[in-house]
C-alpha cells in the first residue's frame, strides 16, 4: 500500500549554520501539521551542522521516515541548492526554511489550510525580522490578486524571500521554473515572480509565523554592500525579472513599476556621502530617473536628491553632503 503524498514538502538549504540549525530543525520537526515531508540539502557545509541535524533527527523519531538529508559533493551555492531540493519533493506544495531561520510550530498547518479553501496556488504569510534582542513584525498584507502582488514586489513594499509561504509544486514542474544556477542573490525574488505569474488563486493568511534572522553576519545580504560580486549577481537577476516580465502579456501593465523597480534597486546609492555614489546613481538606469518623485518606497529626502542630481542640480547633493558630515 503506496504511502500517502505529503502535503507540503519543506527544503532547508544547509551551510555553515551550526550556530542555528537545532532551533530550525526543531521548529519543523515540532510542527502542528503531521503530514510533512523534510529535505535538508547539505551544499558541503565545513561545520558541524549536519551532526547536529543528526543529533535533533533522533529527538523526534516520529519523523525520521519523512526527513532526507541530500548530499552535494562540491560546494555549489543557494540557487543549485534550492534546485536540488525541488528535484527531491513528492509534496502537493512547496515550503521553504532557510538554516538559519525558524517558524512557529503551526505555521505550514496556517498555510494549508488557507490553502485548502481556495484549492490555492500560493499562500503567503507575514514575518518577523529577528535580531538577538528583538524582533519587529513584517506585514506582508497584499491583494489576493497577481498583478498586485508583482508590483508590490518590484517597489519592496513586500518581500520577495520565497520562504514566506507554500507553493503548488506542479506550478515548478509545468513550467520548469528553476532558479538561476551561479547567481545567488535575489534568485528567490525572480522565481516568485513567474509562480505568480504562472498562478490563478494566491491567498495572504494574515499573521506572522517565520523568524527570518537578521543579524547574522555571514549571510549573503549582509555581505551586499562590501562584496561586489553580490550586486553583480542581484543585478543579473534583476535584468532576468524585466526580461521575463517584458515577454509576457503583463508587459504594458508593470511597465511603470519595472522603472521603480530600478530606482528602488539604485536608491542606496543615495544614502551615500560620496560625491561618486550620486554620480552613479545618475548613470544607472537613467532612463527610470524621471520617475522618481512619484516612485513608492523611497523618502522624500531621496525623491529630492535623485530629482535634483537627475536634473544636473549637484549643489543639492553637495550641500546634503556637507551638512551630513558636519552632523555626523
């Protein structure tokens, strides 16, 4: 007698997470929601995180016949992870937990169930930003409706992490979406946009139920602004978003948020003290500066600066410049 499909299957990618991957690990395995299935992909950690696992895996022997511990051979980074990951799951949907994180222990019961309302495609959920002393709720409230969801994800007004929430897997599979071998930022955010793209019924169960870590220091993002290659690699995707976008029949109705996509993309740069930061900012995408006044999720000290340097007004930027130091 052939056991039953599992309902959601969760893929946790493992690299140099010994510090955390205990409270991952029991988070799911502590799941109000019995009907799971685990696939930790060990992408040749260099530390102790998979005898841990181990360790934490005979904790919960109820579970040990639903968890597969996947080896890479080399070391081959977050986007061939995930791939690998998928090619594993026999699950109806998709879950994603990265090692360093944790969720609330009824969080996949939450997204099934909402998911079983609607016969959803996607469901999604809210966050916690988590630092070691405290934690800040993130809404991720967004109309149940694709359009909208895309747009809010090219402005940043809602995350584009593709841990948030459960996917249909026959969505991945239909369509062979995948994420980009080698370019290991913002790879999650250009595969969330083709399942919504490729999804009729995406459903927001409010509430937040995943910690996503925010201060650990040898996390991609933390390393954005001090290692070049990790632009390089968030630019390559993000070049990869407008021309999936522009090949679909969305193309004229996101055409505006694909420009706030850029100025949301270069905005750091106005936050600079560098003469050089605005002048790059001016460069880049220039063709979306002269949307910056209306461009959602960005400050108005920031609308004004990029207006005035888009306009060749680099006393403004100066001044600002100036003032900043004397304050600082």
């Amino acid at each position: 007698m052939n056991e039953k499909m599992p309902d959601i299957s969760i893929i946790v990618p493992v690299y140099n997470a010994e510090a955390y991957i205990e409270r991952c690990a029991k988070s799911l395995f502590e799941q109000t929601w019995n009907n799971l299935e685990y696939i930790f992909v060990n992408d040749c950690t260099p530390d102790k995180s998979i005898e841990i696992l181990h360790q934490v895996i005979e904790l919960y022997p109820h579970r040990v016949s639903k968890v597969k511990i996947i080896n890479h051979e080399t070391n081959k980074k977050i986007a061939t992870v995930r791939n690998t990951g998928l090619l594993h799951t026999t699950g109806k949907y998709v879950g994603w937990v990265d090692s360093d994180d944790w969720v609330e222990t009824n969080m996949f019961e939450k997204l099934y169930a909402e998911a079983g309302k609607y016969n959803s495609d996607i469901v999604w959920c809210d966050f916690y930003n988590t630092c070691t002393n405290y934690e800040i709720h993130q809404s991720q409230y967004c109309e149940d409706n694709k359009i909208a969801f895309i747009k809010s994800l090219l402005v940043g007004t809602v995350h584009g992490g593709i841990c948030f929430g459960i996917v249909k897997k026959e969505i991945y599979f239909k369509h062979t979406i995948r994420f980009p071998d080698g370019v290991n930022v913002m790879e999650d955010k250009l595969v969330l946009i083709k399942l919504l793209y490729f999804s009729e019924i995406i459903k927001y169960a409010p509430g937040a139920y995943y910690h996503y870590v925010k201060d650990n220091t040898n996390s991609i993002t933390a390393k954005w602004d001090n290692d070049p290659t990790v632009e390089d690699a968030a630019m390559a995707n993000l070049l990869a978003i407008f021309g999936f976008l522009d090949s679909t029949d969305l193309r004229l109705v996101l055409q505006k948020h694909v420009e706030y996509a850029k100025l949301i993309f270069k905005r750091s740069l106005l936050n600079s003290l560098n003469i050089n930061s605005f002048k790059k900012w001016k460069e880049q995408f220039a063709e979306a500066n002269k949307y910056v006044l209306s461009c959602p999720n960005m400050t108005l000290r920031q609308k004004i600066l990029g207006w005035s340097i888009s306009h060749g007004w680099w006393f403004v930027a100066k001044t600002w410049i100036w003032i900043k130091k004397r304050i600082n």
